[in-house]
C-alpha cells in the first residue's frame, strides 16, 4: 500500500471514530436529559406528598338562614293540556297513553307537586301567579278529533274548569299566598272558528268564556283576582317587573335551525318595541324551553307525546309544566319543571 493511501485508510478510520464518539456523547446527553426530567418530576410528586401530609385548616361554612332573602313571587305556568285528547300507545311507539282520566291525575299531581316547589325553592314568597296560558282543551279544530276525541269542547271546557278551580282552591290552601293573581290567555284550539281570527279571536273561545265564569267565581275573593284578556296578550306586574303572557301560537316556526328560539326572538323585540316586557311566558310548543337571559320561557305540555308530533319526528317529552321563582331585584330566579309521575305517562 502506497504511502497516500495509508493516510487516507487511517484520516478515515479516525473520522468514523469520531462520529461514533460524537454519537456516544449524544446518547449519553439525552440519556442524562432524561434522567435530570424524571428527577424533577419525583421530586415534584415528593413535595405534594409532603404537603398533602400536612394538616391544614379548615373552614367552616354556615348556612345562610336569612328569613327575608329579597322580594320574590311564584309564576306557575299552565298550559296545553288537552284534556279530551286520546293518544294511543301503539300510534306514538309506545312513549305515551292520554285519557280525560289520565288528564286528570296529571294536573292533580302538577298542583301537588306546585305546592311542594313553594316550600323547597321559595323562602318568604307571598305573592303567587297562576298563569292560564290556553289550550285546555283540544276542541274540533280538525275533522278528525270529532272522531277521536272523548269528550266535545263544551265537556272538555266543564271538566277544564273543575280541574282549574280544584287546583286553585288546593295551592290557595296550601301555599298560604297572601297575593293569587291569575292572568288567562286563550289558545288556538279552544276557537269554535276553523280558521284563526286576529280581531275577535276571544269571541270564538270556549277559553275565554271558561275564563269568565272562574272570574265570576272568585269575584267576591279577598285575594284570589282571575284576569281574562280579550287580547293576545296579557301583561302583569310582579315584583314590579312587567310580564308579558300569552298562549304563544303568534310565533311561527316552520321547523328551521336553532328551533323555535330565532322566531320568538324577532317577535319579542317587535312587541317590545310597543310595550317593553321583563318577561315572556308562554305555551303551544308542548316543550319546556328558556331563552337566553332567561327574556322569555316557553312552557311545556300535560298531554306529552302525541299522534300529530310523532308523525312530524318531533323528540319524545314528558309531560311538564313550570314553576318559576321570579325575583324584584334579578327577575327570573329558578325555573323548575313539574313532571307528571312516570306511573301516569305509561298507563292505559
């Protein structure tokens, strides 16, 4: 071998060296990075340990047993019942049966369960709101409930009313409300009319003539006042706030995105434009729901699941009403449904 050529053979044996040497300190340099991080973290864990050993004070916490925790009223929302209704099992998949006698535990159970909310969720309420929002009664607005229906709209506006004057005598015993003020709104069922009419619409009312005759009931009351509206509307002070309530069939929802909140909205601020409320409360939807900053609150149903919303796909829902906690200072307080017991939605 030529002289050049062993200096060559040794220059690159001693560069391989070197890399392999470069790779040696390489390995080792990670290695020791790994193994300073694993150090960290023990000793990380050693210190919670250590403190966590250490007994530390406790505070302790008192409840707040304030008798007067700011003027509040009770708005109890009522609506959509349809008391004559039938609903048979096998037509809505098994999620729901529907009699007047079915009816008529449910509402029981929804006043019951109305005077237990005054207890757990009110502390010093005096003032307590029935609202009557309509559809009691599901009437003959279509050919086929003449056929279905167990009772005809004049019944069904009797047995409404027995229903509603039981519950009234029931919370007015039970709560002890100084103050019970009973806004009523006619819904769209109750029309004698096959079409809507915006100007007489209370004319044509089994409602509004069942709303009457409870006026005439309690007319003579000390603190029980019913407040039949002749209009769309019906508003009420509480708490010095101005509620707006109505039956809620005003608002058109054709079925699009984000459901019914985006017409509600548009139509709340046109009205607001005229007379500004606090509050909307209101029904037809048959399903409980809130808009944001709780503006408005759209009541649920007692007849739950029907034919009609089974065969538009709408969601299964409970029967459910609202018992709302409205406060002088922050307006809506607590919103909590009154669900019908589980036995009367299931039974024949």
């Amino acid at each position: 071998m030529s002289l050049a050529n062993k200096i060559k053979a040794e220059s690159v044996a001693e560069n391989r060296e070197l890399l392999r040497l470069r790779g040696q300190v390489r390995s080792l340099t990670d290695e020791n990075r790994k193994l300073l991080t694993e150090l960290d973290d023990a000793e990380r864990r050693s210190s919670v340990v250590e403190s966590l050993k250490q007994r530390r004070a406790v505070e302790r916490w008192e409840r707040d047993r304030k008798n007067n925790p700011g003027p509040h009223s009770v708005i109890l929302a009522l609506s959509d019942w349809h008391i004559e209704e039938v609903v048979v099992r096998d037509q809505v998949y098994g999620a729901n049966a529907y009699t007047p006698e079915i009816a008529r535990k449910r509402v029981t159970h929804t006043f019951q369960k109305a005077a237990e909310y005054w207890e757990r969720y009110t502390k010093g309420a005096t003032e307590l709101v029935v609202a009557l929002l309509g559809d009691f009664i599901t009437g003959f607005i279509h050919e086929e409930l003449e056929e279905t229906n167990a009772l005809s709209p004049m019944q069904a506006t009797f047995e409404a009313l027995d229903m509603i004057h039981s519950g009234l005598e029931f919370l007015e015993k039970e709560t002890k409300a100084k103050n019970i003020v009973v806004p009523c709104c006619f819904g769209n069922h109750s029309r004698t009319t096959k079409k809507r009419r915006i100007k007489t619409e209370w004319r044509h009312s089994y409602e509004y003539a069942m709303y009457e005759r409870l006026q005439m009931i309690y007319s003579s009351h000390p603190k029980l006042k019913v407040f039949p509206a002749r209009g769309y509307m019906n508003y009420v002070m509480v708490q010095g706030r101005l509620v707006r309530f109505h039956h809620g069939h005003a608002i058109r929802y054709g079925g699009g995105i984000g459901g019914i909140t985006i017409p509600t909205n548009k139509l709340v601020a046109g009205w607001d434009r005229s007379r500004k409320s606090d509050l909307d409360v209101f029904g037809h939807f048959h399903s409980q729901q809130c808009g944001s900053g709780f503006r408005w609150i759209c009541n649920g149903s007692v007849i739950g699941q029907t034919e009609y919303s089974a065969d538009l796909g709408c969601d299964p829902t409970e029967p459910k009403q609202s018992f709302i906690v409205f406060d002088r200072k922050f307006g809506v307080r607590t919103v909590a449904p009154i669900i019908s017991d589980e036995s009367y939605s299931v039974a024949e």
